[in-house]
C-alpha cells in the first residue's frame, strides 16, 4: 500500500521485478485534506490546492483502501483467505506458516504479533483486555499521569510489531457494514508556518472489531526495522546477512541485544552515511557506538565493546583503515 507520496518511487522499484514469476500488487491508501488547527477548516477550501494541503490518513486505511482499490475482491476471487500486514520498513516481517496454520485451525480473523518489550520500546502500544474484547492501547491514549506506568516493562511487557494477520473475508465483512470505527489520533503539524491537523487511524486498534482476534508473542527477530540511519549501519553490518530474501543474525553474536547506536547529525541523511564509511564496521562484538561531529571511517574497521567517537568542533577526525576500536573513548587522533 503506497500513499500518494510514495507511489510513483515504489513504482521505479517494482519495474525491476517485470520477469520475475512473483505477482506484486500495488494500490494507493486515501487521500485526506489536512484540517486548518485554529479554523476547523480544510486546507484545501483556503486555496492550499497543491500536494501538501493533503496526506495519507495512517495505516488504519489499510482496510478501506484494499476494498475500494479492488485489490480485496481480486484476491477473493483467487481463493486467497488471509492478508499479511506489516510496515515496509520492517525487514523481520516475513510470512511464517506456522502463524498461518494456527490462525486457521481455530478460525482466528485477526491476528497481532507482539514481542517482548524492552528499554527501547517503551512507547509501543501494548494488548489489553478491555469490555470482553482484546484491544490495543497505544501511548497517546494514556493520560499523562499513567505514563509512566505505561512505559514499564514489567508492567507492559510486550509491544505491538505491527505485524498483522487478517482475514480478508472478515475485512469486507466489516468494511462493507462500516463497522471499523477506530480511534483517532490527532497528528500536529506545521506546514509552511501553518498549523494543521491530520487525523489518522492505525491498523492494529482495528483488532478489537474482529472475532477471535488473538495476539502471538513472536520472537525479536521479527522486528527489525529501519528508520534511521543507525539501523541500516546494524543491518549493513557483519551483523546481519541476507540470504534468500531473509535477514538472519550472526550465530557469532552471543549477546540476544543487538549493540546500541546513537550516530551524529552528519550521519543522518543516506548519502552522507554512505560517503563516510569506506566499509561498514564489524559490530559483531560491539555493545555501543555514539558518534558525534565530522567522523569518518576507514574499511575493515572493527568495533568491539563500548566506543565513543567525538570530533570537536571544526576538526576532521579519521578512523584509519583496519582498526580495531575496543572499549574506547576517541576524542581526537591521539585517542587512536
């Protein structure tokens, strides 16, 4: 599912696999007009014509939006009876047949697939039981005094992957009778200095209008996103191979964490990642990097332990080709 923002780069990508024997569908989500904060207003109506008085309403849309595309139908048609929901960044997310097996041997709609919570996740929404139903909770729904309680990880101790089962009869079912009614999660923005609202829905708070809906405590493995910089250096990294089309961990990591990476404003963009890594660093044996100012790194480097990179201000720091950094605190080339 593209967004109008995304279809025609996804699009580039899928003219690649033209040959190939794999059937790849594509359909746009809904396209909204964003809300005026302080008038209540769409922006469209004050003459905001163009793409960014717009946006795509969230993922809860997944469900609309595979009816009206007709996508819906056409896998119906084809015999197909469950949909495999997850976010594109999420490159753990791969169809496991057990899952599958399990959800229709005890006729279960809807499916969530949650992994134990750690210090890192402490914002994910979380499965409840509430008013006879399972149903999810996400942090922007608790009140500011329950905050704290909702980050705790003995309290909370799974969050939602967003990796989602369904089937696909019951979404039009459903969607038909205009029975998902979801919660709505107001999004603030400010777009050329102007205040606006999007509202949104998420596909997992949909759980709670499906029989049967379940939640399957997955391991990590099957989450693994990327949406910075510092987890494409853990995937690009000896860390990771891709064999298949599947990422699997390195047997040689004997830790079950993966290392902590806290990369500088210089690493943020792809491009300038890129540039300044002749090769991507073994972490194998690394526990934590911070990097920070105008780094660069050498091929072959390798980073074990705790290690923390700094260049002051207005100077070039070079980590040199084939070193071996081990619980390290580099200020400076001296450091090295």
């Amino acid at each position: 599912m593209n967004s109008f923002n995304t279809h025609d780069d996804t699009q580039k990508i899928v003219e690649k696999y033209t040959k190939s024997n794999v059937d790849i569908h594509t359909f746009n989500q809904s396209k909204y007009p964003r809300v005026v904060a302080d008038e209540f207003v769409p922006w469209p109506s004050k003459g905001k014509t163009d793409k960014d008085g717009w946006y795509p309403p969230g993922h809860g849309d997944v469900f609309p939006s595979l009816m009206n595309s007709g996508k819906l139908d056409a896998f119906l048609s084809q015999g197909k009876e469950y949909v495999f929901i997850a976010n594109s960044d999420n490159l753990g997310a791969i169809v496991d047949l057990k899952i599958l097996k399990h959800l229709i041997q005890n006729k279960n709609e809807y499916c969530m697939e949650v992994t134990p919570k750690t210090l890192a996740d402490v914002k994910g929404g979380t499965l409840i039981s509430y008013e006879g139903k399972v149903q999810l909770l996400e942090i922007a729904q608790v009140p500011d005094e329950h905050v704290n309680e909702f980050k705790s990880i003995e309290k909370f101790k799974i969050f939602n992957t967003n990796n989602l089962w369904v089937n696909l009869k019951a979404i039009k079912k459903l969607v038909e009778a205009d029975a998902l009614k979801m919660e709505i999660i107001p999004n603030p923005k400010e777009v050329d200095g102007v205040k606006v609202l999007q509202l949104e829905t998420a596909a997992g708070a949909a759980i709670r209008f499906f029989d049967n809906a379940i939640g399957v405590n997955v391991p990590r493995s099957r989450f693994l996103p990327v949406k910075a910089t510092s987890d494409l250096l853990l995937v690009q990294s000896d860390l990771y191979t891709l064999v298949d089309g599947f990422v699997t961990r390195n047997k040689a990591r004997t830790n079950p964490t993966n290392p902590a990476i806290e990369l500088g404003p210089e690493f943020k963009k792809v491009a300038s990642f890129l540039s300044r890594f002749k090769s991507i660093p073994s972490i194998v044996e690394l526990d934590s990097l911070k990097v920070s100012g105008d780094v660069w790194f050498g091929s072959g480097v390798v980073l074990k332990g705790k290690v923390t990179v700094k260049a002051n201000a207005g100077t070039k720091l070079e980590i040199p080709d084939n070193a071996v950094l081990e619980n390290k605190d580099i200020n400076g080339p001296e450091d090295l």
